[in-house]
C-alpha cells in the first residue's frame, strides 16, 4: 500500500509539470510528515550522511572540464583528426562524427554536452559536403548519447553513489560496451552511406593526418590523465575529475586559447549552474530512497519476485522494458537515481553483477536519451538543426534500431562489461 500511495503522489506531480527534484522532494515530505512517526532529526541526519561521499564531488568536476573543453575549441581538432582517418570511407563525414563523439565522449562525460559539440561544427560541414539532414542529424543525435556511457560518466557516478558501487570499477567496465556501441553506431552509418552512395572524402595523407592529430593530441592526453591515473592507483575517480578540470583549464586558456581569462568567470558559473541543479536532484533522491527502505519497499519487492519463481532473464527483461518506459518521461540522472534502489536488491538476490547491471542501466539512458517524448539528446538536437522532434524521430530510427541490438547483447552477455575491469584487478 505504502509503494501505491509513494509512486501515485510522485506521479501526479510530475504529470502537473514540475521538476523531477521538487516533486521527489514534496513526495518524501508529504509522505514523511501525514504517513509514518520518522523523527524529523533522523531525516536531516540521513540527508547530512546520503550526501556526504567523496564520490559526488566528481561530479562537479567532470562538469566543470567538459564546459571548459567544450568553449575550448576542442571539438573541432577532434572532427578534423576524426575526419583525417576515416573521411575517405563511404559516410566519411558521418563516421568522423561517431569517431569523434566517441572521443570528446571520453574527455566531457554528458551526452548533451557531446551532440553539442560536435554537431553544431560537424552538422554545416556534413551539408555543405552534399549530405541529407536527417543522415547527419541520425548520426549526431545517436552518437552524442555516448558521452554517458564511455568513461568519465556523471551517470555512472550517480549509479555509483545510489548503489555504493566502484565508481573505478563502473569507469573500466565501460570502455569496452563504450567502444562497441561506437562500432555499431558506425557500421550503421557506413551501411546506409554505401546503401545511398553518399558522399566520401578524398583520402588524407600521413602528413595531414599527423597534423590533424598533433592538434588534438592536448585534448586526447585528457583521456589517459583520467582513465591511466585510476588504473595506476594515482588517484581515485574523485581526485582524476579535479585533475581533468585543471587540465581542461589549462589546455583551453594557456595552450590552443581559444578561451581568454575573462570567458573563465562565465563557465564557472554555468558549471555552478548545472552542479547545484544535479546535486539538488541527488540530495532528494536520497530522501526518497530512505523513505522505500524504511517501508521496505525493495525487499518486498524482491521477495515477492523471487516467490515467483523469476529468475535473472526474466527479471532483466523487466528491468530494460521498465527503464526505456521511464526513459519517455524523465532524464537518466532522474532515472537512476529513482530505480536504482529499488532495483538493485533485486538484481543482488538474483545473483546479478553490481557493475554489469550498472552498465544495463546507463546502455537502456542511451537509448532513452534518443526516442521520444523527452529524449534529451532530441531536444539539443533539435535545437542545432532546427528540425522538429517527429522529423528527428524518423532520422534516428536506424540507429535507435542498432542500439536497442546492442541493448539485448550487453544485458545476456556480462562478459562484456565485466572482461576488461577483471582483467585490470579492479574489481
């Protein structure tokens, strides 16, 4: 009864239009304060100790970078140096651009973030070079989304914290979905650009190609300064997010300088910005957190299943059918934050891998970040492109198709997600 009456509440204020943040909040309150005899003390000592982890400091961090790469000029030496080595295949421009957000994906960690970067540079490029609009926006939309998945992510911290997981462990055990992804993003691509004979790039020469990636190299270097610092035990994610943000500082002013000393003030605050706005979502997820496991809203949840007789097939079927659901109406920070608890002690008693069912998670935010009603990725592109978002709906289809593929293989397959972190002695 307790769960009917949460999720009804937390539904009807959503469905009035308010931020995810403040209806989580007024549904814990309302809950809290009509519904159970919790002293007010034990709720602010919860909240003091839910957002006290070293690990949430990351994510200012990684967004503070991103904004800095993003202002920086970045991008564009990333499509050129993408663009020099695959420009010359069939869909040249369109494989520069998944190569290209794969890269900038591994130095920002937000998939919008990403689809703007890259697409507002590589978009005029792609028609101006003969490509139709809805090839061009199919690809960027598609690719851009993952900037969550491949490390850093901010999603992955936020599983992290909601789950107390190895932010280190989840880090490593994206790389390689992350790249896979990227592969069959590009075999899509390249199949319809042959399919329609679009158009290619002359070739590149060595020189070229090594000027081209002697301009990127400061942005790439931030790739091994994050992940080779975790591997090597120099520093914890925390610690490699701050060094990621004065790297990215320092490369944007006092290296390329496309960002003068008086642009810093402005991407300060647009960080501050978006860091309270997340922090503030994750201060009452963990309210509302507290308040299932005070009803014991999970465990019974997981009993009942296992009464069933569910086992983990059948279960994660569940889980991605739920969480492409919930993908309609919310954005992934929303969404992992709310379903992980409850999820997650399901996952564990059906003998489930805590960091391949993260990794289910952050593929099933990718997809959801691309299909409609509310997939982010939509709307930013939407905004570059000035397409509407059924126009953007049809573009995606073929890649959105690939990407639920790949949803299915890195659900059943752990080995996958698990391969590379084991291999590392991570976890």
């Amino acid at each position: 009864m307790s769960a009917l009456i949460i999720f009804g509440l937390l539904m009807i204020l959503m469905l009035t239009g308010m931020p995810i943040s403040i209806a989580l909040g007024l549904t814990v309150l309302t809950f809290l304060f009509t519904m159970t005899e919790v002293p007010i003390e034990a709720v602010a000592l919860k909240l003091f100790t839910g957002i006290e982890k070293f690990e949430i400091m990351a994510i200012p961090f990684f967004i503070l970078a991103g904004n800095f790469l993003t202002h920086g000029g970045v991008a564009r030496r990333m499509i050129n140096f993408a663009s020099s080595m695959v420009g010359h295949w069939y869909g040249g421009l369109g494989l520069a651009g998944v190569l290209a957000c794969a890269l900038f994906a591994a130095v920002s960690g937000s998939s919008p973030a990403t689809v703007v970067a890259i697409g507002s540079i590589l978009l005029p490029a792609m028609l101006k070079a003969g490509f139709p609009k809805n090839f061009g926006a199919g690809v960027i939309t598609t690719s851009g989304a993952l900037g969550i998945l491949i490390p850093p992510s901010i999603v992955m911290v936020m599983y992290a914290v909601a789950t107390n997981s190895s932010v280190g462990a989840l880090f490593m055990a994206g790389v390689v979905p992350g790249l896979m992804l990227a592969g069959f993003l590009g075999f899509t691509t390249w199949y319809r650009a042959r399919k329609f004979d679009y158009p290619r790039q002359p070739k590149a020469d060595l020189a070229t190609r090594w000027k081209a990636f002697r301009d990127s190299i400061w942005g790439l270097m931030l790739i091994i300064v994050v992940m080779g610092g975790i591997y090597t035990g120099i520093f914890t994610p925390t610690e490699a997010a701050a060094m990621s943000a004065v790297y990215a500082f320092f490369v944007a002013v006092f290296v390329y300088k496309d960002m003068g000393l008086k642009d810093v003030p402005k991407v300060l605050l647009n960080s501050a910005s978006m860091s309270a706005m997340l922090l503030y979502i994750i201060t009452n997820a963990v309210m509302f957190s507290f308040i299932l496991t005070n009803e014991q809203i999970p465990q019974t949840l997981a009993d009942w299943m296992l009464a069933q007789g569910m086992n983990a097939i059948i279960f994660l079927l569940a889980v991605n059918i739920l969480l492409l659901l919930a993908g309609n109406f919310m954005e992934p920070s929303s969404i992992v934050l709310i379903f992980a608890p409850i999820l997650f002690p399901m996952a564990m008693k059906l003998g489930i891998d805590p960091i391949h069912f993260g990794i289910i998670m952050v593929v099933n935010m990718e997809v959801g970040m691309c299909h409609p009603p509310v997939g982010l990725n939509l709307y930013v592109a939407s905004g570059i492109t000035k397409m509407g978002i059924t126009e953007l709906t049809i573009a995606v289809w073929p890649w959105l198709l690939s990407m639920l593929a790949f949803l299915v293989l890195v659900t059943y397959v752990p080995a996958i997600s698990l391969w590379f972190p084991k291999l590392l002695g991570v976890m």
